[in-house]
C-alpha cells in the first residue's frame, strides 16, 4: 500500500497490551488508533457482575462473527445504578448533527432495554456519569496506558462540576452519528458486552464527508451523493469491538459507532501532552466561529470588550474557554512539581513542557493581546507559576 492514509487503515490488535513506551511511540504520538484483548481490563468489577453469557440469538445475527459473548444483566444493574439519571438518544430521530435525547432515570432504561433485550432497539443511554454518580462503586478502574489524563485530572480536582468518564448503554442496532470528539480529545472506550462496529476516518479527508456548507455527513449508511459528492472517496476502516475489548480512539478521526447485540461500554475522553495542540486547534476554531459570529459588534467596543464578549460565547458555544484552558495546563504542571518521583505512564517532563511551550507560542502568535487578557481577567498569577512550574520541571 503506498500514501500515509492507506497505512493508517491498518489498525493492529493487541493481544498482550503494549508497554506504555510502546503506546506513546505508536500510537498516542503519531495519533494512531489501535485495539486491546479483553485480559486489559479482565479484572474489572463490571466484566464480571453486570453481564451475564448470551444464550439467546435475538438479535438474528447468525454470523457467528458478530454474535456478542454475554449479554447485560439488566436486574443487577437496574438494583445498583436505576436512580442515576441520564440523557437517552432516539436512534431514529435525528436532531441537527446528533439525536434527539430524554432525561430518563436508569431503572425506567433499563425497564425499555430488557424488553428489547438483545432485538432490534432504538433507545440509546449515552454519556452517563455513573462514575460520578457512585463515585464509591469501583466498578473498573483506569487503565495504566490512559492514565496521563489531564481533562479528568482537572476537573475532579473542581469539585464535581463536570468530567469526561462515561458509561454507554444501549440496545442492538442503537448507533452514534459520525462526529470527531469534544475538543479533538482522545478517547478510549471499553466494551463490557456487546459488539461495537466502528467505521474510522483518518484525518485529513474531511472536505470528502462534509458538503459545500461544511455539514458532515451524519449516518456513514444513508448517504445522499448528491450533497456528499466526494463520500465515495473516502479512506476509512471498519473495526468489531467485540466483548472485552478495548478501542483506542485518536484525536480529530471521524467515526460512527453501531452496536451489535446489546452493549455496555466505559469510555474518557482524554488530553495530555502529546494532543495538546490539536485540543488547542479544536479550541482556536471555536473561537474564531464566535469572532465571526459577532464581527458586526466589533466597532461597537474596544477590542479587549470585544475579546472578552467572544469568550463568554465561546463558553457558551463550546463549554469552554482561554481561562479554562490555562487552567488546566497550570494545574496540571503544578501537580507534577509537587509529584515526589518521576511519573509512571507519561512521557518524559522534559518532552511534556516543551508540547506545552510549543501550544503557549502558538497561542501568543495567534492572539498578540493574549498577555492582556489574563491580566484584565486576573490570571497572570495562573499564567506566573505555570512559568515558573515549568522552569523548575526542566532543572
Ligand atoms: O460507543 C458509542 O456509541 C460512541 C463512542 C464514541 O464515540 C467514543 O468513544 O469516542
Ligand atoms: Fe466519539
């Protein structure tokens, strides 16, 4: 095979998960995904109490292929989770670039998925916090490889406002539209039970699945080549996650998600040193969508209030902004200093601050009134001891 994306089409599979040099190397530097054997994350409590083995072939998938090895055990779960409420997608009713969603308590879902139990099912329990909800439960635990995971660091270090650890409930044939993650994070996701049938995008490809308006295609199995006149051209790989498997999801790949048989799964989403600048390009984008978004304002106001406006939307828009950002950065860097020994499982500090030096210059270049605005917003502090966090890192 010759070209870059053709050698991205061959995603290898771990048996024997690799050693964390091997993962930093192969896969979370160059942004490579991969797939992990079920003896990862053997001995997580879920793999053993919320699945029971599948003897039932409702789901008239006779390939024996993609016939999943255990099935949820609704009782159980719904006795221990059933008061966590989440957001359930109707996987026939599209709403924008996702689905519609109900609030739903997860004994009311779990009631609907055994009734389906393994059928043809269209309600899909996605993005439920149930770490946080039992944050007691030690239900799994993270894997070593994905441990370097500054968005979950930083935001249980803020008191339970919000984190990226996730549960996915859903019945057979329940799916998630094509998207990339939330700020061009990596994501890992665990199947408990249940098939996962993946179709990946390599990057680099996105003006082939996006119409004249920048709209991507939502459903990879229903395209309009009127709209998608290049769809056909894409490179992409299909994976079958089967039971106890675990999937490596790199940043800014495009994928769909279809489940086979009913499927549980744990999934972060996660930054660290070596996709920083892509979280940093996701965030930068945003923000120049709000700057446009309100141009016409900006004779009305002196371009610090104008800056300042753009973040508020930017907030709003996309959940976060420049303070959240450097705080995460600084709080990170801080934890480090105050790490007594070298860290397992992350790359050399010396190589992090230097990501974290090359997304610092970037963003100076990018935005010249960068300095101005953490002063008139009161982090030059944050901005102070991250500088002097990183300088005593490389001593
Ligand atoms: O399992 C799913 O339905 C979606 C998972 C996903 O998109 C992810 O882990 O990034
Ligand atoms: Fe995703």
């Amino acid at each position: 095979m010759a070209g870059s994306i053709d050698e991205e089409l061959d995603i290898p599979y771990y048996e024997i998960p690799p050693t964390y040099d091997e993962f930093l190397k192969n896969h979370l530097i160059p942004n490579k995904p991969c797939i992990i054997g079920p003896s990862f994350t053997h001995s997580w409590k879920a793999n053993k109490e919320w699945v029971v083995p599948n003897d039932n072939n409702n789901n008239n998938n006779k390939s024996t292929q993609h016939q999943p090895k255990y099935k949820p055990n609704y009782k159980h779960l719904s006795q221990q989770y059933g008061t966590a409420q989440g957001q359930v997608a109707r996987c026939n009713k599209r709403h924008f670039t996702d689905q519609e969603r109900t609030e739903m308590s997860f004994a009311d879902f779990c009631t609907r998925w055994q009734e389906d139990d393994g059928k043809p099912s269209l309600d899909y329990l996605k993005d439920l916090h149930l770490q946080k909800t039992f944050p007691d439960d030690r239900f799994y635990t993270v894997p070593d490889l994905f441990e370097d995971d500054w968005l979950n660091e930083y935001w249980l270090q803020q008191k339970g406002d919000d984190d990226y650890r996730f549960a996915y409930f859903g019945g057979h044939t329940t799916f998630t539209p094509l998207h990339a993650d939330v700020y061009k994070s990596y994501s890992w996701s665990s199947n408990v039970c249940g098939i996962k049938k993946w179709t990946m995008f390599p990057p680099g490809q996105e003006s082939l699945y996006q119409d004249k308006f920048n709209n991507a295609v939502y459903d990879v199995r229903d395209i309009d080549s009127t709209q998608f006149t290049k769809f056909n051209q894409t490179k992409k790989i299909e994976i079958y996650q089967k039971d106890g498997e675990t999937v490596f999801v790199p940043s800014n790949w495009f994928h769909q998600v279809e489940n086979i048989g009913a499927a549980i799964s744990i999934n972060h989403n996660w930054i660290n040193a070596s996709n920083l600048m892509f979280t940093y390009a996701s965030l930068r984008k945003d923000w120049n969508d709000c700057k446009h978004a309100i141009e016409d304002l900006q004779d009305t106001m002196s371009p610090m209030e104008f800056l300042q406006e753009c973040q508020n939307l930017l907030m709003v828009h996309s959940g976060w902004d420049w303070r959240i950002f450097l705080n995460m950065i600084a709080h990170v860097v801080a934890n480090r200093v105050k790490q007594p020994s070298v860290p397992a499982n992350q790359p050399d500090l010396t190589w992090q601050m230097d990501r974290i030096d090359e997304v610092l210059t970037q963003w100076k270049k990018d935005e010249p009134r960068l300095i101005e605005y953490f002063e008139n917003n009161n982090l030059m502090s944050v901005y102070t001891q991250l500088q002097l966090d990183m300088s005593s890192i490389r001593k």
